[in-house]
C-alpha cells in the first residue's frame, strides 16, 4: 500500500509540473532524446495541450483526494459529547428523578426488603434552595399503584426538598420501589440505610422482593430528599455499618 502512494505522489507532481512548467518538463524529460532539441522543441499549441492535460490530471487527483478524504474523515469516530453538571454529579444516563416523598424513618429494617447501595450524597440548604438544580429535576414516577411506597406526599404546594437537610442517590431495578429508610443521628454521625422491595401485589399475589436487590445500573438513578432533626453540620454522612457515603461536590448546570 505505502508503494502505490509512492506513485500516485509521483504521478500528481508530474501533473502539476506539467500544468505550469510545460517547457520545463520537456526539456528534463524528452529533450535529451532529440538530435537538436532547439530545432525539435514543441511548439505553443503543443504546449497548452500538454498542460489541458496535465490540468485534467490534476482535478482528478484533487477530486480522488477530496472524496478520499471525506470517507477518512466520516470513518473517524464521533467526539465523544461533553459531560453534562448531572453526570459530573451522579454518573451517566439515566439522569437522576427527586423521590419528592416526606420520609418517616424506621428504627429498624423489616427483613421482607433488601438493602440498596447508596452511591452518594450532597447537602440542601432548604432555607436558601441551594443547590438550586435539585428544584428543577424530574419528579420520580414509580412503577404500579406503589401501594407502601416510601415516605408521604407532600402537602399541596409543598415538596419533599423543602424540609430536607440533604440528598441521597441510589439506583433501584426499574420494576421495584424504595420502600423503607432507617436513620440513626448522633452528634457525630447520620448514618442512612435504604430498602427496595415490589411495589405491592401483582395479580393478587405478593412479589418476591429478593429480585431487587444489588440495585440496577440501567434503573431509575434516585435522589431521595432525606429530613433530620438537626442540620448535618460537621457530622459525617454513613452508611449503617458506619462505612462513609461519599459525599458530591454540587455542580450547577450552566
């Protein structure tokens, strides 16, 4: 493959030299071989033949090399778009939804739900609705009917950020629910756990819950709004075993 763009390059720089140094190109390449190359030299019309042809030699190549050109660049692979506030925040696509449910925690877990891994954290300035995006996010639809779905409804004109001292992300299976938030505060520490089950019965018959756990990464990406007694200060944010959340640093989108 290199030796045939050796002689094309060859071939389109002979063109080129033939288009505009017609004479010059004869004496190199064809006088030696005349007897009395003065006498033989061709004459104009000889000339602006050789350089038409030379010229149509030419728009061949550009035209080969433009077309080639345009395939090499359509082969390149499409730049990758740039990231987005919310994927800086809480990864890629799905973007997040507010569960815009009021929390009640439990004291403690009921076995019938499963765990969810809570993937990070950002604190809410309810007094100043800051960060300010949170108010502008899509409101989670939940499968079904959601009969014992987490938390309360807010009251009419109200939202569930309002009340809010921070945010939590998890992302559940697209076909299950939050379904129970257990809280435990000190003056060190908030730790938080999540369980997911089945939004209710399906044809009279109860779910088997154990199908949500390990969460999902093509599943709704959730922020629940979480209420303490206290706002969260210099307390770290854990997890029940008392492993630290990871708290996210609030982009504003632009």
């Amino acid at each position: 493959m290199g030796f045939l763009y050796f002689i094309a390059t060859l071939l389109a720089l002979g063109f080129v030299w033939g288009l505009f140094w017609p004479r010059s190109q004869w004496k190199v390449l064809a006088s030696w071989a005349r007897r009395n190359p003065n006498e033989s030299e061709p004459g104009p019309v000889a000339y602006g033949v050789h350089r038409a042809l030379s010229g149509l030699g030419v728009a061949t190549f550009a035209a080969v090399g433009t077309f080639a050109l345009g395939d090499y660049v359509a082969s390149l692979p499409a730049p990758e778009p740039p990231i987005t506030a919310l994927q800086a925040m809480w990864g890629s696509a799905p973007e997040p939804q507010i569960v815009d449910r009021v929390i009640a925690p439990a004291s403690a877990a009921d076995p019938a739900f499963v765990p969810e891994a809570i993937n990070g954290y950002q604190v809410f300035d309810n007094e100043r609705n800051v960060p300010s995006y949170l108010a502008f996010l899509d409101v989670y639809k939940a499968p079904g009917n959601n009969p014992g779905y987490l938390g309360a409804t807010p009251g009419l004109g109200f939202s569930a950020l309002d009340s809010a001292e921070l945010v939590i992300n998890l992302r559940v299976k697209a076909q299950c629910v939050p379904r129970q938030t257990v809280i435990f505060e000190s003056e060190t520490a908030v730790q938080i756990g999540v369980y997911s089950g089945l939004p209710g019965t399906i044809g009279g018959v109860v779910g088997d819950n154990a199908f949500c756990a390990r969460g999902s990464l093509t599943g709704p990406s959730l922020l629940v709004p979480i209420d303490l007694a206290a706002p969260i200060g210099e307390r770290e944010v854990q997890n029940l075993d008392g492993t630290p959340i990871l708290f996210v640093q609030p982009v504003e989108p632009r």
